[in-house]
C-alpha cells in the first residue's frame, strides 16, 4: 500500500513545516490529489489518521481535493480535460501528452 509511503512523506513535509513556522498543531490539511495519481482516497485517510499518532498533526482532517489531467494532441490539437490515462488522440490516432493529474500537493494547512 503506497498510500502509507504517501502519508508518511507528507507528514514529514508538516513537521518540517511546523518547524519553520513555529506553530504547534495542525488542524486540517487540505490535500491535492491528481485524478491519475494512482491513490486510493480510503487508504490515503487511513494513513493520515495512522502516521498523525503523537505528532503535531494528531487528530487533523485531511480534506483530499481532486485534480484533474488535460490530454492533448499536438499534432492536431485536439485537447480534453480526463479522469483516466489514454494514450492515443481519438480524432487522429498520434499519441497524445498528458499534463497534469499525477500530482500530490499540500494546498493548505490550518494551524495554531
């Protein structure tokens, strides 16, 4: 489960922050997460809840917002907003560039 790999990272992005910025606890954490990230929500909430324990972070909500992905085509320029990978332009068959949607980003934080 790599949800809990993800979790720990971000956490250790909070500290780090806490830190920095001096304050002692972490109230939500608005979460950014691509549509083609490949994370499950659920296990990604779980983990939260798991690697918060005994940190600045411990009882936060984790909002998790979705991001969506463009895919265009530059060779025709066709371009659509997805929510699944596809690899070849339906209007003419080139393959296509992704951009966007595979990002984890902290959005924001509320804290004291």
């Amino acid at each position: 489960m790599h949800e809990m790999a993800l979790c720990e990272s971000l956490m250790a992005i909070i500290e780090g922050e806490a830190a920095s910025g001096g304050f002692r606890q972490v109230h939500s954490v608005s979460l950014e997460v691509g549509l083609l990230a490949g994370v499950e929500k659920d296990a990604l909430q779980f983990g939260f809840q798991v690697v918060t324990r005994g940190t600045v972070a411990e009882g936060a909500v984790l909002r998790i917002l979705s991001a969506t992905a463009q895919a265009h085509c530059p060779l025709c320029g066709w371009q659509k907003i997805v929510s699944q990978p596809i690899r070849l332009c339906p209007a003419c068959a080139s393959p296509l560039s992704l951009t966007g949607g595979r990002d984890l980003r902290i959005r924001e934080m509320e804290v004291e």
